[in-house]
C-alpha cells in the first residue's frame, strides 16, 4: 500500500527533461542562444539526462517489490510464525 516516491519522481523529471529535450532539439541551429555556454546546447543535454534520469525512476518504482505486508505476506513467509 502507498505510493513509491519514485513513480512521481520519475513523472516529474520525464515531463521536464522532455520538455527541455524538445527546447533544445528545436533550437540547436541559434547560436546566439547558447553564446554563453560556448556553443553547447545545455537544453538538449541536460534534458535528455533528466528524461533518462526520470525514466529509470519511472521503471523502478513500477516494479513488482516485497514488502513488509502483514495483511499478505511474502511467498516464502506463509505458512511460517504463529499464524498457521
């Protein structure tokens, strides 16, 4: 039960990392923009490392995890305590 803190995370750094990627994707011919980063386009960069950054938080906190249940306990648990 509860919401994994990486899921939202994930969904916060997908939607700016995307949005920064396509930015920059759309403005990489200017080179007057990106004068003072020495002609690096800092948008694309960093907002394909935050959409990938938000992604594997994404996929992380989607996974099927164990834990600590006492409603369901985990497969090797049943069975085992005082709760025959």
């Amino acid at each position: 039960m509860g919401l994994d803190i990486r899921i939202p995370l994930g969904l916060i750094f997908l939607v700016t990392g995307g949005l920064m990627s396509v930015y920059g994707f759309i403005t990489r011919g200017n080179a007057a923009i990106y004068e003072k980063s020495m002609g690096i386009n800092l948008n694309l960069t960093w907002g394909l490392i935050m959409f990938f950054f938000g992604l594997v938080m994404f996929i992380i906190g989607r996974r099927k995890k164990w834990q600590d249940d006492p409603v369901t306990p985990r497969p090797w648990e049943r069975g085992a305590g005082p709760h025959h």
